[in-house]
C-alpha cells in the first residue's frame, strides 16, 4: 500500500486536469485494473514463493502475450506452442528443486498472466491515444493501483487472523508496532523506480515496440531475479532446479533468435482498430 500511494501523488494533478477525457481515462482505469491484479497476485505470491523461482516463472509472459494474442486472431507459431511445452517442463523442474511447490508459485503464474494481459491492452490504447496524454493515462493507471493496494489493506483481516503468527509478514509486523521500523527504503524504491518510472517507460515505449518484442525483453527478468536472489537471499537450488531454470530461459531465448515476432505488424494493428503513420 505505501509503495503504491507513494507512486501516486505525483500523478495526482494530471488525474484532476484530464478527469473529463473520458477515452484517456477509461483506458487508464483498464490498465490500472490489469497491472493491479499482476502486482496483487505478485505481492502475495512472494510471500511463500522463493524469489529466484517466482523470477522464473513470471517468464511465462513471454508465451503468454503471444498465446493470448492469438485467441483475439494473430496466428501462434509452432515455436511459440514449442516453448510453452518447454517452459511447461521447466517449471515442473524448478518446482521439484529448491523449497517445496506451494499456492506462491500458483499466484505468481497469475500474475505471469495478468502482466501479458497488461502488455497487450498497453500496446493497443498507447497507440491509439495522442502522446501528449500519456501522462494523464499513466496517472489513472497508477491511482488505481494506489486504490486497489488500500482497498485489500483494509480488507485482508477478512483472509486472514489478526492474532495468526504468520499475519505479521503481511504487513511486515513491525508496521504496527513503530513506523521507524518500517521498511521505508523498499518501499520508496520500489515506489518510485519500479512502479512509477518504470510503468511511464514502459508506455513511452510500447507506442512503438509490440507487446510480443516488450515480453522477449522482459524475458531476461529470471536472470536477474536469480542473482540478485542468489548473493542477497542466500537461495540455493539443486541440480533440477537448474536444469528447470535453464529449460524456462532457453525458450525465451529461442523465442527471441528465431525470427518468429509478427511479419506484417501493421496487419496485427489494423485488427486492432490502429492506424499507423505510414513513415
């Protein structure tokens, strides 16, 4: 919740200005619901999850954005049902590897989804809607966020007992008993950077990359998230987990050599409603 309202304020003032541009915030209010349930299902995923394994397991965007544009019409390459199998295999690796399979590792496949669902809808209302309003769309996004974090902040005693041990890592325990003890640092980081930095760069750019090239990208997230899990958290794997892990990147990596991104974009756009600029 205070990562999230912390991300917010800054995007308050555009919110008011552009509150009766009902195409800007409709479109904000779409994404913000999407990313919202991504970080949801994320958040409370990592709580039983190993971060090392959740990284992994989030690269299953890079088939799902591809998957689910294919429900709405593109055609799915062979490769792409190739390293879904493959990631399939992965992951089952991982989950016999390491810390024992839990409803973390479930949450964090969700939230894998939700991300695609997010990178699809991005591409498509960034390029329909003028880049003088990107800030004003990302501002409703990120406010819904902000409001979806306090909404299950202040529903969460209905999933869980107040006076259970294991409650106080929902809320970080010390949350209650002194705001110097919380952790401000991961929060403002995560806040500023990883939320509201991130989610404008992401904008800015899928006006002009597809949502398939923008998960190839995101591709390279389980390398990253397993050293920083590695030398940080201490986490270590067995020799399954690794091969698992490797299983999950190669096909992300295949995905990325093999030339199989959409041929004819401006097609996949036409079908979306949106019109490029011939230059």
């Amino acid at each position: 919740m205070v990562r999230f309202v912390i991300a917010a304020i800054p995007f308050i003032p555009f919110v008011i200005r552009a509150f009766g541009d009902r195409r800007t915030r409709n479109g904000g209010l779409e994404l913000g619901l999407w990313v919202s349930l991504a970080y949801l299902a994320q958040a409370i995923g990592l709580i039983t999850s190993e971060a090392g394994r959740a990284s992994f397991i989030a690269a299953f965007t890079v088939i799902v954005v591809p998957l689910i544009d294919g429900i709405f019409g593109a055609s799915i390459p062979m490769l792409t049902w190739f390293g879904a199998i493959v990631s399939i295999i992965g992951v089952g690796l991982l989950e016999c590897g390491g810390s024992p399979p839990c409803v973390g590792d479930v949450l964090n496949f969700l939230s894998a989804v939700f991300f695609g669902i997010h990178m699809l809808r991005t591409e498509q209302i960034s390029r329909s809607t003028d880049k003088k309003k990107f800030m004003a769309l990302l501002s409703f996004e990120v406010l819904v966020v902000a409001f979806t974090s306090i909404l299950w902040f202040l529903l969460k005693d209905v999933f869980a007992e107040v006076h259970d041990s294991s409650f106080e890592s929902w809320t970080f325990g010390a949350l209650w008993d002194s705001a110097a003890s919380f952790p401000w640092i991961p929060a403002l980081y995560t806040g500023v950077f990883s939320t509201g930095l991130c989610m404008w760069a992401e904008m800015v750019a899928m006006a002009h990359v597809s949502a398939t090239e923008t998960a190839i990208v995101y591709g390279l997230e389980p390398v990253w998230g397993a050293a920083f899990a590695w030398f940080l958290l201490g986490e270590r794997w067995d020799n399954a987990a690794w091969i698992g892990a490797a299983l999950v990147l190669l096909e992300a990596l295949l995905y990325s050599y093999s030339g199989q991104l959409p041929k004819n974009p401006r097609k996949l756009n036409r079908a979306a409603g949106i019109h490029l600029n011939p230059h």
